[in-house]
C-alpha cells in the first residue's frame, strides 16, 4: 500500500509539470497566431474550434486540472488512511487542500486575473508538498512505518528495535 501511496503522490507531481508544459504550449500557440497577423478575440475564444498550434494545451490544462489531478489527489487522501507511515495522512490532505485552491484559483482567473500569480506559485507549491509525500513514506523504513512492529520476545526482537532506532537516530 505504502508503494501505491508513493506512486499516486509522484504520479500528482508529475501531473502538474505536464500541466506546465501544456499551457506552455496552448500560450505559445496564441502567440504564433497573433505574431502572424491572426487576430485572438472573444468569439474565437467562444467557438471552441479556434484550431491552430497549441490548442491541444488549453484542453490538457483544464481537464488535467480540473478532473484527472483532483480525482488523483481524493485517491491519495483515502489511501493515506490504509498507509502505516507518519505523516500519510498529514501530506496527503496538504495535496489535496492545495489542488483544491488551486482550481477555485484557475476558475476565477477570468473575472481575476491577478490571480494568476498565485495560480503559478502554488502550482509549485502542489509539485513540493507531492515529492514530500511520496519521499516521505518511500524512504520511511518498514520497521518505523508501522508501529509495534518491532516488539516480540527474544534477543531478536530487541535487536531490530535497536537497529531501527540506530537507523532514525542517524536521518
């Protein structure tokens, strides 16, 4: 469970760079319009079939950041409860509440568009908090990760609880 924690919050972080590269693209692609006499207005906006070179990244961006990374983001909170690891659940609420704001964020970019400044920066800010998690109970030893683990009878026992408190007193 702990591996598919892991992969869901680097699938998160990889989400957002693909979100970046998209709307670079949709952006770069209005600007090859204009720069070659085209005109971007309203109603081109409103046809929705506007076509030309990055269109694409307008549609990626806003179903990747609107659906897909939102859904991914509940599914990372739900598994976080399964996870024996400290901070699962912390980290995983963190993602969810920053993708959270920033969709009410890329949604009220139209009436707001200041708001794009904060959009771009806790873009960033969902991109950290998701290699957080996904470090954080990947690199989390097994013994640490689950409490009790360690107890039992026997020399064994209190070997590897004090192998595993060697291994934390050294990170």
């Amino acid at each position: 469970m702990r591996k598919f924690y892991s992969g869901l919050a680097w699938t998160i972080a990889v989400g957002v760079v693909v979100q970046a590269a998209a709307i670079a693209f949709a952006f770069g692609g209005v600007l090859n319009r204009v720069s070659s006499g085209d005109v971007v207005d309203k109603a081109l906006l409103e046809s929705g079939g506007a076509g030309g070179t990055g269109e694409l990244g307008f549609w990626i961006h806003g179903i990747g950041g609107g659906v897909v990374l939102p859904l991914l983001a509940v599914v990372l909170l739900i598994v976080s409860f399964f996870v024996r690891a400290k901070g699962a659940r912390l980290w995983a609420a963190i993602v969810l509440a920053l993708i959270v704001l920033q969709v009410v964020l890329g949604f009220s970019l139209t009436d707001l568009p200041y708001l794009g400044l904060i959009h771009g920066a806790n873009a960033l800010a969902v991109l950290g908090a998701a290699v957080v998690a996904a470090l954080r109970v990947g690199r989390m030893p097994r013994a640490l990760a689950v409490p009790g683990a360690n107890r039992g009878s026997g020399a064994a026992a209190g070997a590897g609880a004090e192998e595993a408190n060697s291994d934390a007193v050294s990170a």
